[in-house]
C-alpha cells in the first residue's frame, strides 16, 4: 500500500503565547483534517530559549518586531506539553522546530518524532551539528540556499545515516506567485535520489491550486501554516484559517486521486481500460497448418486486424514466449489461448543464468568482466537441461578464447567445423568427449585438441563441467551439425547480458 502523504500545519507563533488559542486551533484543523482521511496529519511547534536566543542588550527591546514577537508568544515547558499532548490525542504527529541548541534538548526532552530545520538554520552548522546527535527524523527547508549548500548539508546527514526530508521553500511571507518557482522540487527529486522531498508554502492563503502541482511534482510532504482568527487574534498575512484549510485540502485530495501511484510501480489498469485498448490490437494468425503437439514459432504466424475475444496477440509473441498447439489448426486460424500452451521462456532463462552462475562460482573459474552468456538450445528450451550449452566468448581474433559451460549431465550434440581447429582444456569437472564415436573421459587439467573435420559431441559430468576452448578464428558458417534440424533451428540461441549482475 502506498505510503500516505504528510501534511505539516505549522501553527509558529499563532497560538499567540495563549494555550487556550493554541487548543482552539488544534482542534478547529482536526475537524477539517478529519474529513481528508488519505494524509497523515503533523502540528508544528517553534522552539527557542529565549534567555539565550536573543542577546542580552535586546531582551527588553520591545521595538524590534521579531523580538517582541518572540517574547510575547513564548510558553512555558508544562505549556508546550500540554499542547503536545493534546495535538496527539486529537490525531496529529507533534513536530518542532528548533533554533538553538538548548531547543534540540528539550525536544529530546519531550520525544518529539520530528525535528524542522528553519531555511533560516538551514546552514547552522553549530545547530545541524546538534541536531545530528540525535536519533529523531529531520525535516529541513532550504529557502534561498544555494546547490553547493543544500549538497552539503545533504551530504552531512545522510553520512551520518539520518532519515531525511528537504522541503523546496521560498522565505517571502506571503510569497508572489511568480517567485514560488515549484520546478525546483523536481529538481531535487532528481538530484538526491535517497531523500524525501517536500514543499513548505507561504502563498496568499486565498490561493489553492497551487497545491496540486507542487503534488504533481512528487512532493511527500507538505508545509501549510494555519490559525484561528478571533476578536483577540488576527491571522497574518500566509497563514490559513479552516475554511480556506477545507478548500486547500479538497484541491490536494484531488491532486493525489488524479495524480495517483508515485515512485518506481507502474498502476494497474483498469478492466475497461485493458478492453479498450485491446480491440485496437493485431491478432496472431497460422500461416501454415499446424498439427497437436508442434512447437508455433514467430514464423508460424502473421498479424491482422480485427482480433478475437481470447486469441494470441502480436503482442504476445515476444521471443522470451513460447507456444504449442493443443490441437490441429489450419492456416489462416487465430491462434487462440485455448488451443495452445504457453511456455514463459523468460522464466527459464533466468533459471538457467541462476544454474550457470552457482556453477561457475562453485569452480572459482575467472569469467570476464561484462561478457555476455549465449545460451544455446539446439531443441528448444524445454529440452535444454538434456541437450544445451552455455557459452562465454571472451575474445574471437585471430585466435579464439571461450569457456563452454555444460550444466549436470547435459550433452552437446555432435558436429564438426570445416575451418577451425579448436583444443579443449578442461577447467571444472569431468567430461565425456566424443571424437568420431570414440569415447574418452577427461578430468580438470586434461587437454584435447579437435582438428578440422573431426565430428565430436560431448556430456557433462554429474556436478557440472567447464571447458577453455581455444582455437583458430570461429566463424559462425562453420559449425555442421549431425542433425540438420539444429542448423535449421533460427531461434536457438538466446543472449543474456549482464548475467553475473
């Protein structure tokens, strides 16, 4: 289930100093919250020590706005408390925001969950260095710092193996339309792949269908600043009260329903969806008879419009998929899902990657860096495990250098080239070589060589064998086989890159 959003309502300074307000407030935005259950819900604090905050010659300078503020809103510790504990009974995560590090003690104190990170702190490093001592997640806003800044910072926590969160941000109050620049939270999303990424909002609080692009953009979290205006208290300029919360919520609920599946997972479609487009889809038709029990191949069919309820699509035919008729068809029949079975040979591939790559860690045989793995299946995939082979090429020159991979007991039918001579050193295992019908039995270090003309099979031994071939150049004309159905088999051959991966 996908992880529900956070919406953090910073209530500041709102509360005004007054507990009963501050109550007022919690409790106005849970009757609003309430009616949007598909967030989560956080109500953000503000913590300073104001003996030590402000300098001791503007403690009781009233005159200057953001001092006066601050002294006139600040609450006692049993305050803060109360306020904490019944923001939590009335469903909310209580969040804080520290700016001085007697404040991360007392949010320790009081087992906050989350720590804010003003843009104002965003650079503090006596305050981040604090904060890093703690265990508790950090939110942190980065308005008008620089890339260099918000790298570093990044940088900083996520060293330390912290639970990030960095919230795109503006610091004008309100902020202008044309200055909230909300491509930036693409930006980091791109940018700091391993860290959540948010938006903290100061826009005229009349504005809400802001919201839904900043979700657009993939914010997790987002910061809204609310209040309560009453005959005492005035709300400020950024601040929202419910009614236009209600309004702000509704446009984010509709922007996550349309907006729907983030992250790495694509959505499921819909029963009608899947209908609709299907009508629009080639159908898979024989372009030959086929008799119950023959394998169809992409060369068995062709593709036309209009399909049929229940027939094999074009779409279907991907070369990790393979078919076997059920029954007799005639040319020009759909190829319907009834009348075939399906094989997922994408399925066995894997399988066979797992088994070749247990086997060649086993042997501790060195394979190149990045070499691809042929995987040959002279008669089809379902008949690998008895006759195949895996193959590594490491270089084809002048000379050529390959590790021939036989799983337990499986055996490489007979042929023979025209060109090249090749000599067979075994690695890993015991092998069981056939030269022109002659059976030798050779172990690890034993050394063969095959000249031009010399028909050879060979069989695997019980755990397992690895083959060095090396020879003259390999030209892909040169190999015969015994049973001309192999040669005339175009499909067996699949390549795995990346296998080792």
């Amino acid at each position: 289930m996908q992880k529900k959003k956070l919406i953090i309502l910073e209530m500041a300074n709102n509360h005004m100093g007054d507990v009963t307000h501050g109550a007022v407030i919690i409790d106005e935005m849970a009757a609003v919250t309430a009616k949007y259950p598909e967030f989560e819900y956080g109500i953000k604090f503000q913590f300073r020590n104001m003996d030590t905050f402000i300098h001791p010659a503007y403690q009781d300078r009233m005159d200057v706005k953001y001092v006066k503020r601050f002294q006139e809103t600040k609450l006692t510790t049993e305050e803060f408390i109360d306020l904490k504990e019944f923001a939590e009974v009335r469903g909310f995560i209580p969040i804080c925001t520290g700016f001085d590090e007697e404040s991360i003690d007392k949010i320790e104190e009081l087992n906050f969950p989350l720590i804010k990170v003003a843009s104002c702190s965003f650079t503090d490093w006596p305050l981040l260095n604090r904060i890093a001592e703690t265990s508790t997640p950090i939110i942190a806003s980065t308005a008008t710092a620089t890339l260099d800044e918000i790298d570093n910072v990044v940088s900083f926590f996520l060293n330390r193996k912290k639970n990030l969160t960095i919230m795109h941000c503006v610091g004008e109050y309100p902020t202008e339309e044309a200055n909230l620049q909300l491509n930036q939270i693409k930006l980091l999303k791109e940018r700091y792949p391993g860290v959540k990424v948010g938006y903290s909002t100061h826009e005229n609080p009349d504005t809400f269908d802001l919201v839904p692009i900043a979700i657009g953009m993939g914010a997790e979290v987002i910061e809204k600043h609310v209040g309560v205006a009453t005959d005492r208290y005035d709300l400020n300029a950024y601040s929202v009260g419910p009614d236009q919360l209600n309004s702000w919520l509704a446009q984010a609920s509709r922007a996550v329903e349309v907006c729907g599946r983030s992250g790495w997972q694509r959505p499921l479609p819909s029963k009608k969806e899947l209908s609709d487009l299907r009508t629009f889809k080639r159908g898979v038709f024989l372009n030959r008879d086929v008799f119950a029990g023959e394998s169809i191949t992409r060369e068995d069919v062709y593709y036309a419009f209009p399909c049929t309820e229940g027939q094999v699509l074009a779409s279907d035919m991907s070369k990790y998929i393979g078919y076997e008729a059920e029954c007799d068809m005639v040319s020009d029949d759909p190829v319907l899902h009834a009348s075939v079975t399906s094989i997922n040979l994408r399925q066995e591939v894997l399988n066979i990657r797992n088994k070749v790559k247990d086997l060649v860690e086993e042997s501790a045989v060195v394979v190149p860096k990045n070499s691809a793995l042929e995987i040959s299946h002279h008669y089809g995939m379902k008949n690998f495990y008895e006759t195949g082979l895996c193959m590594v090429t490491v270089v084809n020159e002048g000379y050529c250098k390959k590790l021939l991979i036989s799983l337990p007991n499986q055996e490489h039918p007979t042929q023979w080239h025209e060109k090249k001579t090749e000599t067979f050193v075994v690695l890993h295992g015991e092998v069981v070589l056939f030269l022109d019908d002659e059976k030798t039995v050779l172990g690890p270090g034993e050394v063969v060589t095959i000249e031009p003309g010399v028909r050879h099979r060979f069989i695997g031994g019980p755990e397992g064998s690895i083959i060095e071939e090396i020879s003259s150049t390999h030209f892909v004309d040169d190999s015969y086989y015994e049973d001309s159905s192999i040669s005339d088999n175009t499909n067996r051959k699949t390549i795995v890159s990346h296998w080792r991966d």
